[in-house]
C-alpha cells in the first residue's frame, strides 16, 4: 500500500513535515510513505493552464497522487485558514481525474488550529475526498522544538500516529475491498 504526504509548510524545521516523516516510520508493514517535497514549485493556480499538458510541477503532483492508495495530510493554520500552499496544490488536484474518491487522513499538529481542519475538511468533502475520520489526530506539538525522530520516540505521540496510520490503512483496504 502506498500513502502519499503532503505538508502545507514550507518552513525547514516544520513540525507538520516532521510529523508527515514519523508517520512513515510508524506506518504499518506493507505501507509506504511518500512524501511529496514538489509544493513550492507548483505554480499559482490557473485554469487556463489547467489542460492537458500542466506545469511539470503539477504533473509531478498528480502522478503522485494517481499511483498512490491514499493521501496524508499535515498543515499548519496561518490567519484562521488553510496555508496558502496547500490550497494552492488542492486546487491544482480539483479538476484532475487522479484525486476524486481517494482517501484521506488529516494531521493536525495543534489542538489551537481548529478553523484551518474544518476549512480544510470542507475543501476536500467538496473535491470527492473519502475522509478517514477515524484516521484523523490531532497532535500537541505547538510550541515544541519537534523533528522526526523526537515524535517517533516520545510514546505518546508515536502511539496517537502508530494507530492514526494503522487506522488509515484499515480504511483504505475497506475502500478497496468495497471497489
């Protein structure tokens, strides 16, 4: 099974990245983590570039997303909303064949960041995303100074990740079966 990531952050040291990264450490056997690392190449959104032949960027992406199982998801809040990147990436996958109907699990690393995952929530219901509620965690790493290792390592937060993926993955092999 492979899972797709992707972290609306840009920054080097972002938690929502390092937890995207944990979670492949923590993934069950038999998954497969990929993180998509393209984001900041895809151009701004534009319909007119929207055809057959996209950007190399936003071709990338869609490959991506169209070989994969499932799509994993972390982002940050920035001014009570989605980051601009993320949505910028979203609305790239909207009119693609590749996204409609593919799961989806999100990560939230702040209990605070409450109006960008239901803003984020809407968005993907109104792309045709199958939520993976039961897959969905919100971690506390506000604050932290958190990488990939340290997430993996701390019980708490590596049990919240372990059973988010190992319940993601269930889902996946549901819709799957259900296909």
């Amino acid at each position: 099974m492979k899972i797709a990531a992707i972290s609306g952050s840009l920054r080097a040291g972002s938690g929502n990245t390092a937890v995207l990264r944990a979670a492949a450490r923590l993934a069950p056997a038999g998954v497969e983590v990929i993180l998509f690392e393209g984001i900041a190449e895809l151009p701004f959104f534009n319909p007119d570039l929207d055809g057959d032949d996209v950007p190399a960027p936003v071709g990338a992406m869609r490959h991506l997303i169209g070989s994969v199982d499932g799509l994993l998801i972390s982002s940050p809040e920035y001014a009570r909303g989605v980051a601009g990147v993320l949505k910028n990436a979203l609305d790239w996958l909207v009119g693609s064949h590749e996204f409609p109907d593919k799961p989806v699990a999100l990560i939230n690393t702040s209990p605070r960041a409450t109006h960008a995952l239901a803003a984020l929530t809407l968005t993907l219901e109104t792309m045709s995303a199958r939520l993976a509620t039961e897959a969905c965690v919100t971690l506390p790493l506000l604050g932290g100074a958190w990488d990939e290792h340290s997430i993996a390592a701390d019980p708490a937060l590596a049990e919240q990740l372990r059973l988010a993926m190992e319940r993601f993955a269930a889902f996946i092999a549901t819709k799957q079966a259900e296909a």
